[in-house]
C-alpha cells in the first residue's frame, strides 16, 4: 500500500464543504419508496402495496445518510478539491437505476408459494445440507486462524501481499461458493420449520446461515456480520407470516439473539481495528467510514483510477474463458482498498464503457424478469430475487460475488431458476 503524506486541514475543509451536497441522494431515495410501494386509484387515492425489497432502500439511504459524518482523515489519499455537484448526482442517479428494478414488485408476497412434494424437499434438504457442512468445517479453521492473527492484520498481509489465509484450491472454490447460498439455506430453514422437517435438517440449515459469516472472518472483514443482520431482517420479514403463531414468536427470539450476538462481535473487530491506539475518535470515524464512504469513494475511482482492470479481478470466470489464464491484479491505492459500491467496481473494469454496460446487463435482466413474475414459477422469481438482494445489498460494499466462486454461483442461481419447474414439477405463477 502507498504512503501518504497531505495536508489534511485543506482536504478536510474541502471535504466539509461539500458534505452536505449528499442530501441530493435522499429525493431518489424517496420517489424509490414511492414508485416500489403505492399505487395511484381513482380519485388519486393511493394504496399501499409493499415491496418485499424495501430493506435495500433503507440501506442505502443509511449509507446516504452515514456519508454526512464521515471523518476526511479517513479517506487517505484521496482529492475531495476535485469533487463537484455533478459527481455526486452521478453517483446517486447510478445507484438510483441499479436499485429501480425492485419497483416492479410492488405488491409481491414472496413467501407464497407451492411446497415441493416431501420426496423432493427431502432430496433438497440432504444436498444442502453436504454443502453447508463441507463449507462450514473447512473454512472454519482458517477463520479461527484469521481471529488469532486479527483483523486488521489480516487486511495489511491481503493488500501487502496479495494473498488470503484460505489457499487457493478447488476445494476452496467449492467452499465459498457452497457458503454463497446463505440466502438460500434461510428459506430452507423457514420451510422446515413450517413444515416441521426433522431437527438435523432445522439446525444444519440454521448453521448454513452462519457459512457466509464463517467465509468473510477468513478474509478479517466485518461485512458478513453485517449482511448477516440485513439478510436476516429481509427473510424474517418476508416469510414471518408463512410460519405459524408460536413459531413466529419463537424465531423472533432467535433472531433478536442472533442479531445481539452480531452487534457484539461486530463492535469486537471494530475496537479491534481501530482502536488499537485507544483513540476514540478513530474509531467513530472507521465505523461511519464503513457505511459512509461510498460516495466519495466512487468519485474518487472515476476522477483518479487510470490503469484499469480488465475481467481478471472481478470476472475471473470470464476472463479464464476469455483469455486462457486469470492475472494477479495488485492494488496499491487507497481508494482501490475502500468501499465504493459494486458501481466503483464496474467502473475498474475498464472505465465508463464497462461501467455502463455492466450496470445495463444487469439492470436490464432483472427487469425483464420482474416484469414477466406472473409468467415463471415462484420459485424460479425467488432464485432471482435472492439473487437481486445479495448483489445489491453486498454492493453497497463492492461486488461481493466478484470472485471464482461468485462468478459460480450467479450462474448457478441462473440454472437453478431455468430448471427449477423440471425438477420441482411446479405449475407456473399465473
């Protein structure tokens, strides 16, 4: 990583001055609510229909909101001089089209659909529970190994060597890919606790919850603890009404244990990280940097970032495809180390022609998806709406599912939701 020496009293004042200039997000922010929840009736009466995606709005409103407070010390090695009104309605109208896609679920239950028959489930149930196990045994050693060494120490071996603790292997690839599908052994587990499955299928299911928390302490990272939280609020919220009364109270127990449990371990690593010289100030600063960085950080990647990435860091699988042989992508800037959105992330592809057409691709497929719902089966529009939450509620650190084994599971989730009718011998959702 560089060293930087600046002048922080100007970049400060610089920054300060232009803080406020994120309120420009909260108007999208609003109209985002309004066009994914109500629907105008006669005599402009409006009713409200819900949106099962109204997490992710929250989320990055919050992170609109957490980008007002952020100390400018924290954003080493960055020019807040150079940014102006247009960067950040940039970033705002981007984030904006990425998350429109949710408007065309307005009204959708997502927990209503057709139980396969006990015979499948079952077979359901036996292979995610080979993957949740084979997932959590194998990267939990490397995990315990990630929290002896620490946190912070894990981040500066990644970014000075280029390394992880996790060796790269097939087995490795398999692992992370298995513990992928986190939002996937959640519903499993609502399912089998409606339908009263047998005990092992409830807590291996419960554990594969936890693969994806496991997957992220390997690399010293506080983001699987989060998304954690988020997913749980989202599927709770989602299929809580699915569950009977006493099994509803009973998870919401669960979940509010569960939920505690990560608020500590969360503030643990962060005391860890950032309060090692007991500044409190710093440690304020690393945890609203953490969910207020994304604007600046995208700016900041768009103004400066002039050597460009290619498929290798983000798209291996592609690149591999592509080009016979994945590169080594070292990243020696700051911005390049901090969280601009999945957006900053597309833009390092090779700059706004990879920006853009990225973000249509993806844009453009879930919106074709969600507005033929009434023509797929439910569970192939879950596959895909599991598969718009993760992408966008992991992007609002970076594009989470830019690896091997993300790469693996897009295409997995895809195929799964293409040959989900076969197998599951469902009748289409009209």
């Amino acid at each position: 990583m560089k060293v930087y020496t600046e002048d922080l009293g100007v970049k400060t004042l610089a920054l300060r001055k232009k803080m406020f200039v994120n309120l420009i997000g909260i108007p999208f922010f609003v109209i985002l609510y309004f066009l994914g929840n109500y629907k105008i009736r006669k005599g402009l009466v409006l009713e409200k229909l819900g949106n099962p995606l109204n997490v992710i709005i929250y989320l990055y409103l919050f992170s609109c909101l957490s980008s007002l407070f952020i100390d400018p010390s924290y954003l080493v090695g960055f020019h807040p001089e150079k940014y102006h009104l247009t960067h950040y309605f940039l970033y705002y109208f981007l984030v904006f089209l990425s998350l429109s896609p949710l408007v065309l679920l307005k009204g959708m239950v997502l927990a209503d659909f057709e139980i396969p028959s006990v015979k499948t489930l079952n077979v359901i149930y036996f292979i995610a529970s080979i993957l949740i196990l084979i997932s959590f045994f194998y990267q939990l050693p490397y995990a315990v190994q990630a929290a002896t060494l620490g946190s912070e120490f894990v981040r500066e071996y990644i970014a000075r060597t280029g390394n992880y603790i996790m060796p790269q292997s097939m087995l490795t690839t398999i692992s992370v890919f298995a513990s992928s599908f986190y939002l996937v052994y959640m519903v499993l587990f609502y399912i089998a606790c409606k339908e009263n499955k047998q005990l092992i299928y409830k807590l291996i299911m419960f554990l594969g919850m936890f693969t994806y928390l496991i997957s992220s302490l390997t690399f010293g990272g506080r983001d699987g603890f989060i998304f954690l939280i988020i997913s749980f609020i989202f599927v709770h919220s989602n299929f809580q009404d699915y569950l009977p009364r006493k099994t509803k109270k009973k998870l919401d127990i669960l979940l509010l244990i569960c939920v505690s449990f990560i608020i500590i371990m969360i503030a643990i690593m962060s005391l860890d990280r950032f309060y090692g010289g007991g500044d409190i100030n710093e440690l304020v600063a690393g945890t609203l940097g953490y969910v207020g960085q994304q604007p600046y950080v995208f700016i900041e990647t768009i103004l400066s970032q002039k050597y460009f990435y290619g498929l290798d860091l983000r798209f291996p699988l592609l690149a591999e495809l592509i080009n016979g042989d994945v590169k080594n992508i070292v990243r020696s800037e700051g911005y390049e180390w901090s969280f601009g959105t999945f957006l900053a992330n597309f833009y390092s592809v090779s700059g706004w022609n990879s920006l853009i057409s990225l973000l249509a691709i993806q844009s453009i497929f879930f919106i074709i998806v969600f507005k033929l719902q009434h023509f797929i089966y439910k569970v192939s529009l879950i596959f895909i709406v599991l598969l718009f939450f993760q992408l966008l509620s992991t992007g609002i650190f970076y594009f989470r599912l830019g690896n091997n084994a993300g790469n693996y599971y897009i295409l997995a989730v895809i195929v799964l939701s293409l040959i989900s009718p076969v197998v599951l011998k469902g009748k289409f959702n009209c």
